[in-house]
C-alpha cells in the first residue's frame, strides 16, 4: 500500500527521533547534585496544565518519588525520567490524589527493569494497607505478563511492591527514614486534619537540601523541618479563587460538590501563608504546588499568589509539570529548567 506523501513524511520523522528517545535519559546527565523534579502540580480537580501530586527527588542518578498521584508514570514518561531509576517511593498520606499512580509507577519499573528488587514503598501506618491491596490489584495483570512475556524479562518475584512502613515515635515530630548514599531523608508531621498522620519529607546531600510540604496547612512543625533550606516546595490553595468555584456549584444545584469544595481550605496552605512559612524557615527559594483550584488563565495567578511576592523575599515560582530544580553538590546556584518544555 502506497500511503501519502505526508503519512511519509510522518513515518520518516518519528523513525528518525525514536533512537534519541529510546536513550533519552536526563536523570542519568544530571551532574552531582540534588535534583527536585515535579512531576505533578495539581490537585484532585481536573486541571489540564497540571497532574495530580507527585515529585521526584534525583541523586546520583537514582529517583526517589514522593506520592503517586494519577498519571505520575505518564508524566514521567514523557519528562524521559527513566522508571528503572526509581529508587523508592515515599508517601505522605493517604489521599486519593496522591496514591492513584503508584500501581502504575511500580508496574513500569518492573517492565523495564525486572532483575530490580521489588519496588520499596516507604511511609507511615496505611502504607501496608495501601500497597497490599493495589499489589492484590495487580495481581492478575501480573500473570498475565510473567505468563505473556516470560519469567526472564519480568521476574515474577519483583513484580509486587515492598511496603516499608515506620513510625515517627510519640513526643517526636520528625524521624531519619532513609540513608542512601550521601542522601539523608527526614520525615516530618504537618498539619493536614483530619488526615493523620499526614507527612512532609526532607532531603539532605552534599550541604544541599529540599523539602516536600505533601498536604499541609501553615504548620510550625514543617517550619521547623525546613530550616534553612535551599528550596521549600509547599502545596497552596486559594480561598478566594475556591469559594468562587463552590459558590458555581452551589447555584447549578450540586451541593455536594459545593460542600466539599468549601471544607477544602481547613486542610491546605494559602500562597501567602506558604511564602510566611519559607520566611520563617530561612528557605532559599519557594515553589508553589498541589495549586487548587486550576488556573486555566495566566492572569489568575496573581490573584492565587496574593501578596506572597512581598512575604518572602526569595524566588518564588508556580510549579509546573516537568519543574526541574537542580542544587549543584557542596554549593551554588539553584537552576531551573523544565524537562518536558525543553523537548
Ligand atoms: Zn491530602
Ligand atoms: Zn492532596
């Protein structure tokens, strides 16, 4: 079959760039460093700039992914961060905008890489819960692959998630759960009720460190956490800009929507509160994320932000998909790029 003259044109293009993406691997070129990738920056409201929770934490080429929330492998995929990289996920809590990808995260790291031991998931009491059921889940698409594509390519044994489960002892807010390599992880209580425990993370390498809020509102404990800190990234929400989209529920007779949407602000920081909290910690720089509601207009964001700008007087950044915060090993500079702008 003869196809036309642009159908050719297609095929030879994508012919040529599959190589590139086949090798395509940033995560293994960053140089040596602490590197923040956010994954999503979204929220459970459907948002089409932005997907639901998840970040991944890169050193020395290994990925440590905080919360999974849906789409986080496809996003992944397509800021190239390679599935058999990941290390460890981390969770935070419990919240189905946080755990919805982490099936898939773990089954395309197995498939791509399944001499890899089963995939460690470290968090807090629920954590077992959590990974015993979407391991029983996947149970049947497990076998279907073993069986389909053979025990030499996907090792039936790593197939299943490892739940690591710890608890931060009683009269502690914060406890060393990880020690890998130079890199130190710390998890934190936060504030997020009634969800409990609700936890941020900390990472340390090299004298350079980051900190993940995961679902909080102002919390001293997280302030406590991220002291002096090269980069604070902090989930946000505006009152204003939500109790408009509630207000909207309400009047087109869904109440339900409306009252959930309306609970929302107890349990999230506002952008200026998150700016007080980077303030308060000596945080280096501060990058807003877990953004309620969507911004679909670029001039929202200075209704979201508030006055935040003047409340902080480091960096301050909207996270996007794809984010790439890079903290060079022992000191300098913090860069930013996108992973997936930059394709
Ligand atoms: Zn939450
Ligand atoms: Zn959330």
């Amino acid at each position: 079959m003869s196809y036309p003259l642009r159908s050719r044109i297609s095929l030879a293009l994508v012919k040529k760039q599959l190589p590139r993406l086949m090798t395509a691997d940033p995560a293994g070129e960053l140089p040596d460093g602490l590197h923040v990738a956010i994954v999503g920056s979204g929220s459970p409201l459907p948002d089409v700039r932005r997907g639901t929770p998840c970040a991944a934490i890169i050193v020395n080429g290994k990925i440590f992914v905080v919360d999974a929330g849906e789409g986080a492998s496809e996003t992944m995929a397509r800021m190239q961060l390679a599935p058999g990289r990941i290390e460890a996920v981390l969770m935070t809590h419990f919240h189905s905008d946080h755990i919805g990808g982490l099936g898939t995260v773990n089954l395309q790291r197995w498939v791509a890489d399944g001499d890899r031991p089963a995939l460690p998931v470290i968090g807090p009491e629920g954590t077992d819960r959590l990974v015993n059921g979407l391991n029983e889940a996947y149970a049947l698409d497990r076998s279907y692959r073993v069986g389909h594509h053979g025990p030499d390519v996907v090792t039936p044994d790593n197939g299943a998630m490892d739940a690591r489960v710890f608890s931060i002892p009683e009269g502690e807010d914060s406890m060393v759960v990880l020690e890998d390599d130079g890199l130190t992880v710390t998890a934190f209580v936060v504030q997020h009720p009634p969800i409990e425990p609700a936890l941020g993370y900390r990472f340390d390498y090299k004298g350079r460190s980051a900190v993940i809020s995961g679902d909080t509102n102002y919390s001293p404990t997280l302030i406590e956490a991220a002291r002096d800190t090269d980069l604070l990234v902090h989930d946000a929400l505006s009152t204003e800009l939500l109790m408009m989209v509630s207000d909207a529920a309400r009047d087109a007779g869904l109440p339900a929507r409306s009252q959930i949407l309306a609970d929302v602000p107890d349990y999230h920081a506002t952008a200026p509160e998150a700016a007080d909290a980077a303030r308060e910690a000596g945080a280096g720089a501060l990058a807003i994320t877990h953004i309620v509601p969507p911004l679909p207009l670029k001039g929202l964001e200075a209704i979201f932000l508030g006055d935040a700008e003047e409340r902080f007087d480091g960096p301050l950044w909207l996270a996007r998909d794809g984010d790439l915060y890079s903290l060079p090993a022992g000191g300098g500079e913090l860069k930013r790029s996108n992973l997936i702008s930059r394709r």
